[in-house]
C-alpha cells in the first residue's frame, strides 16, 4: 500500500527581490506514519560558481543543523500523544526555518505516494538536489587539464602511441579508460583533477573513486589503476586533498598513485617497462 507524503525542498536564496535560488536540500513529511526526514548537501560549489563567494564552514555548519534538526524532530514524532492533531510540513518545518527573508528557505510543499519513504527522499534529493551539485563539482582544472601535465613528457619519449582505451568489465559495473597498456597485467592510466574551488567536492571525488574501484575489483581481468593526481593549487584546501589521499588508499586491488611533480620520473619509468617489454616480444 501506498503512504502519502508531502515534501519541501530547502533552498539557498541568493537574492530575495529577485527569487535566485539553488537547491541544497529535501525534507519528506508522511502524517499517516510519523515519518519526518532530511537530507541537506554540505556542497557550496555552484552556490560559489553562480553566484558568489562563500563561507564553506558556515553553510556546512547550517545545513548539517537543519538535516539534525529535522530529523530529530522526526524521531520524536511517534512518540507524541495519538490525540495530538497531524500538522501540515509547512508546520513542522518552520521550527527548525522560521518562514523569512533569511538566504535559506523551505519552498512551498509539494505531495507524492510512496511504497518506501526513504527510497522516496532518496530519491527527491538526487532529483532536486545532487544531479546538479554533480554536475557541477566547479573544477580550476579538470581532468583533461592534468593530463596536458602528464602527456608532455610521455609524448617526448614516444610513449603515447602505446596508450589506447580499454574498457574494464566487472559483473554489475564497466568503465572506460581512455590511457591503458598492457604489460602480462592491464595498466591503466586515469588523471584525476582535485583542484576544486570546494574543498567537500574534493573529498567526495574521491569516495567516488573509491566506490568505482570497489565495483570494477570483480572483474576477471587483472589490472592495476594509477591515479594520475592533480592537486588543488589552492593552499587553503590542501587539508582536503590529504583527506582525499587517505581515501584513496581504500581502494582494492593494485593501484598506484602519481603526483604532477613526479610526472617526468613517472615517464621515465613507464618508458623503461614499454622498452624492455618490447625487447622481450
């Protein structure tokens, strides 16, 4: 049986008079069940992209508040008195947001039927919320980018030509590398980009490759990933690329990781083992 609900997006206004707003957040509300729930993005990149800089300690700080405050309220729900009246999400939400000109903002509610409240919420906030924070994880240089630093001392040793796409291929989950090399196991070769303007962006970037590698160590294949890093030339976020580094270091199966400033070492290096496998074929 389907529970109705009723939802509320939270939302960063950047100008009242104009109504210029981003999406940072989803609340779900279900009178019949009791079920009151938050999630909130502690990302603040495209609200810096868009609009202006930001302070990332402080709206983290605020959004976590809400999401806590949300669902703690949630929790207590079940436990009030049966006789008490079932409020409408505007209601409840205005605890935790008084209704104002303040930058954040409950919008007006929406409604919806559920056969799963939390795959429901879920789902609202990749729909309102995460596909565009994702889309938008605004990079000073991105992949590409860290590549050029890479490719350049690659292409004087003549190595390049070698490199060519090679898609791995596990039971629930393929990727495509663009960079790979065979040599008895398959090496691939993926410049990864963690100069961010959010330092939350960084970190999450990594989970994110964490998660990829977790998923391709079932394939039949042997391979080794090497991480080609480009770090955030940003010296406020350095802390977040050693997050992110520590992160890494969770992936399974054979990896390396390779910095800018070892880009001419690491040629050097891959130059050998291309002509010694060479030699020996």
């Amino acid at each position: 049986m389907k529970t109705p609900y009723s939802f509320s997006v939270l939302r960063y206004v950047h100008d009242p008079v104009t109504q210029e707003f981003i999406n940072i957040g989803v609340a779900v509300y279900a009178p019949k069940t009791g079920f009151l729930r938050a999630i909130c993005t502690t990302h603040y990149a495209r609200i810096t992209r868009m609009f202006t800089k930001t302070d990332g300690n402080r709206f983290r700080q605020l959004t976590r508040y809400v999401q806590e405050q949300v669902n703690a309220m949630g929790e207590r729900l079940p436990s009030e008195l049966p006789f008490e009246p079932s409020r409408a999400i505007e209601q409840l939400l205005s605890r935790v947001l008084p209704p104002d000109d303040s930058a954040v903002q409950f919008s007006h509610p929406g409604v919806g039927m559920s056969h799963d409240l939390e795959k429901s919420l879920a789902e609202l906030f990749d729909r309102y919320v995460e596909r565009y924070s994702l889309a938008s994880d605004a990079s000073r240089r991105d992949d590409e980018d860290i590549w050029r630093t890479f490719r350049e001392p690659l292409e004087r040793r003549h190595i390049t030509a070698h490199l060519a796409p090679k898609r791995i291929v596990a039971p629930n989950y393929d990727y495509e590398f663009q960079r790979a090399w065979k040599n008895r196991i398959w090496h691939l070769y993926e410049p990864v980009s963690f100069d961010m303007v959010d330092g939350g962006s960084i970190v999450e970037k990594a989970n994110r490759w964490v998660g990829r590698a977790t998923s391709l160590n079932d394939s039949a294949e042997s391979f080794k990933i090497h991480l080609l890093l480009g770090e955030p030339q940003d010296d406020r976020l350095q802390s977040n690329f050693i997050k992110a580094q520590n992160i890494l270091n969770k992936m399974p199966g054979k990896k390396e990781f390779v910095q800018e400033s070892e880009a001419e070492a690491f040629a050097d290096e891959l130059e050998k083992q291309v002509r010694q496998h060479e030699k020996s074929s």
